[in-house]
C-alpha cells in the first residue's frame, strides 16, 4: 500500500512540476512579438513598412502576419527561431 501511495505521490508532483516549468519556461524565454516586429522590419529594410498586423498564431509551430509596405500587401510565417517564410499567392487557374 504504501509503494502505490507513494507513485502515485511522485506522479502527481512530477506532473505538476513539468507543468509549471514548462509553462515558465514559454513566459520567459518564448517567442516574443517585439522581436518578432523587428525581424519583420529587419528583413523589410528596403522597404517602407506601414503596419504589421497579426493574422494567426499556433504556439510553437508558426505566426502568420499581414505587411503593408509602400508597393503591396504581402504574408510572412515567423517560424520558431524567428525564421521568416514569405507566403507566396496561391495562382488562380485559368477560366476556360
């Protein structure tokens, strides 16, 4: 009774200790929008940006933003790690 008593003790504090640290860890050292908004104007240096604005975000797997420049509406995914993939439009096929 008491080996079960005490794995069932270990679980629960190792669970919540996993827990808690990985939910420090995404608040301390997770990707953050500031750094985010510099890369963007970083990789746009030769353009003017206008305004960045935020379309979509799945925790560690991508942000999707929407950057108006001077000449045209563009889409970059911001990958972990700050890598930034420039969306390119879907071709409309042609009517026949």
């Amino acid at each position: 009774m008491t080996y079960i008593s005490s794995i069932l003790y270990t679980i629960i504090v190792g669970g919540l200790f996993i827990f808690i640290f990985i939910y420090l860890y995404d608040w301390l050292f997770g990707e953050q929008q500031e750094k985010q908004f510099r890369k963007i104007h970083k990789y746009y240096r030769d353009e003017n940006v206008q305004k960045v604005e935020m379309l979509e975000h799945q925790s560690k797997k991508f942000t999707l933003y929407q950057v108006k420049t001077d000449q045209e509406t563009k889409r970059v995914k911001l990958k972990p790690g700050y890598k930034v993939v420039k969306m390119v439009p879907k071709k409309k096929e042609p009517a026949q």
